[in-house]
C-alpha cells in the first residue's frame, strides 16, 4: 500500500463515516466491520485492480498493513453479501463526494453511454441470471457486438458522476437518459448545459429536457444546417471518462453474475473514480482524474 492510498483511504473512511454512514441504533449485536470500513475497503478493492472477491479477501488477510488497517475481516461470501446490502450506501457515498467537489457546481454536465459487458460465450447467456436484463447491443466506439448492460452516465467536466443507471442495450438511449433525469430532476439547476452526442438528437427530446430547465448541447449531424459544429474537443472529456473506468480501473472485468451483483461493481467503481476525483481537489492536484497514485 503507498503512501497517498493510505491517505486517500483514511480520508475516505472520516468523510463516509460522518457523512454517509446513518449512527446504528436499536438492539442487537454491532457487525464487527463496519458499515464505513466495508465501503472503504470495497473501493481499495478496485484501486487495486483485484476484480476477485476471493482473491482480494486473500490479499488482505496475508498482507500486515491490510490486517492493521482492516483487524475484523470477513470471509468472501460474507464480504459479499454485505456489499450487496450497502447498495444504498455506495450510492450515497457517490453523490455525498460529488457535493464536496467544486465541479458540482459547474454549468456543465456532459453524459454517454458505453457498454457493460456480462458475458462471452453462449452458455452463458443462456444459463446467466441476467435473462431478461441483459440483452445483445453493439459497441460503436470498439466496432464489437456484446451480450450485458450499458451504462448511462451523466457526470462533471471532470469525470465526477452525478447520476447513472444501468439499461439494456435495446433501450433507446434517449428513453433511458430521459428516465434518468427525471428521475433525478431534484439535482438539476435552471440553466443547467448538458453535452450530449448525436444520438440524442430529437425534438422530442430537446423539448423535454427543455422543460426540465436542460440547456441541451449536441454535435451538428450531417443533414443539419451549422449550429453547434462537432464538439470534438469537448466531447473528448466523456470519452477519456469511460476509458478510466475501463482501462485504469477494469470495469469490464466486474464479475458480475446477478443483477444485484452487477450494480454493485458497477457503483462499486464508480465510488472508486469519485473517491479518486475527490481527493485530488482536496491535495489541490492538476488532473482531477489521476488514479496513478493508487493503484500499484
């Protein structure tokens, strides 16, 4: 473990426990790891690339520094249970280190969609928990065809998420991203700017997002006359978002069999990146999505 992991861990844990965390009340016995430490430890799991469960809960067990910071251990299918019960908390914990970050109060936010796969072979389809969740969709930006999930992300100029779900690929995209904001309208401000790309083209849509208070903002397609132009440089942003989730921090490879356990490696990485983002405001570093620091 490196110093700044040690750093960011420790952080994490005071801001979690004070502000994400409810106090336990009531009787009964109090879990010897704690709702704070399980959280923090599920992002040191990603920080660290272990995408096993097992082998994560091995590493901990056999490394001393692991053992002095986390002394009541679990076992895999204890670990894991309980992670799928702190959905709530990972989700708050989210959108409490998004508040903490200048960036939530930017006009703009920028949103994409990108492929969740769950799957490789066909036995796997045909026998996956996923049935019925999951769905065949193809990936523009890899030119591959997947079996999984996408995810639909809406987040900062600087990667920090402020709201996302998990759809089937055959879901139109602006239903989805709709569904979303709606869902969401407590968190959008009057005026807010959203960066989208061309497949959220649609007067339809511009009109709902419009009386949700959305300043829509979009690449020009071909058969439109000039208004935006392509918005290269900036949509850049989305895709440099997508690719550290998936290249520094490997959320392809989830692990995920069910759909609870699914969306919980998905927020699972998600807290990691925001966590990540969080403590480079607070250290006043340059690039806010900057993970070198923590994951070797």
């Amino acid at each position: 473990m490196t110093k700044e992991l040690n750093t960011l861990l420790t952080a994490l844990y005071v801001l979690i426990d004070d502000h994400v965390v409810p106090p336990r009340i009531g009787r009964g016995r109090r879990p010897e790891l704690t709702d704070s430490e399980l959280i923090t430890m599920a992002v040191a799991q990603v920080l660290h690339r272990y995408g096993s469960e097992r082998r994560w809960i091995r590493h901990i067990h056999a490394d001393d520094g692991w053992r002095a910071m986390f002394p009541a251990m679990l076992t895999q299918s204890g670990y894991h249970k309980r992670l799928k019960t702190a959905q709530p908390l990972l989700c708050k914990a989210i959108l409490t280190l998004a508040a903490c970050c200048p960036s939530w109060f930017d006009d703009l936010w920028i949103t994409d969609a990108t492929a969740v796969p769950c799957g490789m072979s066909r036995e796997t389809v045909k026998r996956s928990d996923l049935a019925g969740h999951a769905s065949y969709g193809y990936c523009a930006s890899h030119s591959r065809w997947y079996w999984g999930l996408k995810l639909y992300l809406v987040c900062t100029g600087d990667g920090m998420p402020v709201m996302w779900c998990l759809a089937n690929p055959k879901l139109g995209e602006r239903e989805v991203l709709a569904a979303l904001l709606d869902h969401h309208h407590h968190l959008i401000r009057e005026g807010q700017i959203l960066l989208a790309d061309k497949g959220f083209a649609g007067k339809e849509f511009k009109q709902l997002t419009g009386a949700m208070g959305i300043r829509l903002l979009r690449p020009d397609r071909k058969d439109e006359t000039y208004r935006n132009g392509n918005l290269g440089g900036v949509r850049q942003r989305i895709e440099s978002v997508n690719q550290t989730l998936k290249g520094q921090l490997d959320l392809e490879a989830h692990g995920g069999r069910t759909p609870a356990g699914v969306f919980t490696r998905v927020a699972q990485h998600l807290l990691a990146m925001a966590a990540g983002i969080w403590h480079n405001w607070t250290t006043s570093l340059t690039s806010k999505r900057s993970l070198i620091a923590f994951d070797h």
